[in-house]
C-alpha cells in the first residue's frame, strides 16, 4: 500500500491475523509472530496509530482501524493469490510458495494481483489448459520438454471433452 514500508504491511497482516483468531492483539503476540523484540513493535505500532490504521496504547489491546483492516485484508488477499499461483500453477512446494509470497505480495499493486487472479482461473477454467496443462507444465519444467499429442490433438481433445467436435488443421497448418 502507497506509503506503507514492506515492515510495516507485515504488522498490519499480523494484527489481522491475530484479531481474526484472538479478536484483539497484544505487543507480546506481535512480538512473537514477527520474530521481533517487543520494543521494535512499539516503535512500528505508534507509526501504524499515528496513520490512523490501529487502535493502540501502550500496555492495552490493539486493534485495526476500519481504514487498517481494509489494507490489511488487501495485502492479506495479496498474500494468498501470489502463494496460489506459487503452489498450484508454478507447482513450488508449499514452504517455498509461502516464502516467496511473503516477498512478493509488498512489490505487486491491486492490477497486477488481479491480473494473477484472472490467470489462475483461466489455468483451472479453460479446457485447453485444466490439470492436464499443469500436469504437462511439471512435466516440462522437470525434463525441459513437452509430453503428449500435438498442439491440434490436444486442442481436438478439449474440444470433445466440452462437447464439441471440430476439425482442425495439424502443427503444419494442414487441415486434418
């Protein structure tokens, strides 16, 4: 978010996180989250207080702002699309897809995020892309080579699997 540090979003997803699971946060919970010494975290929650996105005092319950909540959940949002596409289309391990992730998600702005968004559900919508696709992609990426039919017949199959028979020209450009 515009004039937010990468560390600073990290505590705005970390209080969420904490209120969703505790309904308030505590400096000691930020703390340990984080990896933090809890005099880092006063210092980052009066800044996040001082932009009106928490609800703090010292030695009390903080709390998001409604302002806070709504970045926190975009980022949080961020978070999980990046992960997704990490894990389920470019097929990382789920603790290198989360890692990367939480990288990834301070750098990329709302059009960006959506544009992944509409990627992943076109992979797992389009019948010429699907599990088949990904599945094939492992492949490629693990032996640097695609497996299975031709551009056409894989196309023709799809085109079954929806119900509709098409003819169509082989990878020469020749009708079939």
């Amino acid at each position: 978010m515009e004039g937010l540090s990468e560390n600073l979003e990290n505590y705005l997803e970390t209080i969420l996180e904490l209120q969703r699971g505790n309904t308030v946060a505590r400096v000691k919970d930020i703390a340990e989250k984080i990896g933090v010494l809890s005099g880092t975290v006063t210092s980052a929650l009066r800044t996040l207080s001082d932009k009106g996105l928490i609800n703090y005092k010292p030695y009390s319950f903080i709390t998001l702002t409604a302002e806070g909540e709504k970045i926190a959940v975009e980022i949080l949002r961020r978070h999980h699309v990046i992960k997704d596409f990490l894990h389920s289309v470019l097929l990382l391990d789920e603790g290198r897809a989360e890692e990367n992730a939480c990288r990834m998600e301070h750098a990329m702005d709302k059009i960006a995020i959506n544009r992944l968004v509409q990627f992943i559900e076109y992979v797992h919508k389009c019948p010429r892309a699907g599990d088949d696709w990904i599945a094939n992609f492992k492949t490629f990426f693990s032996r640097e080579k695609i497996t299975g039919a031709s551009c056409s017949e894989c196309i023709e199959k799809s085109l079954e699997n929806c119900g509709l028979k098409q003819t169509l020209p082989d990878d020469s450009g020749t009708p079939a």
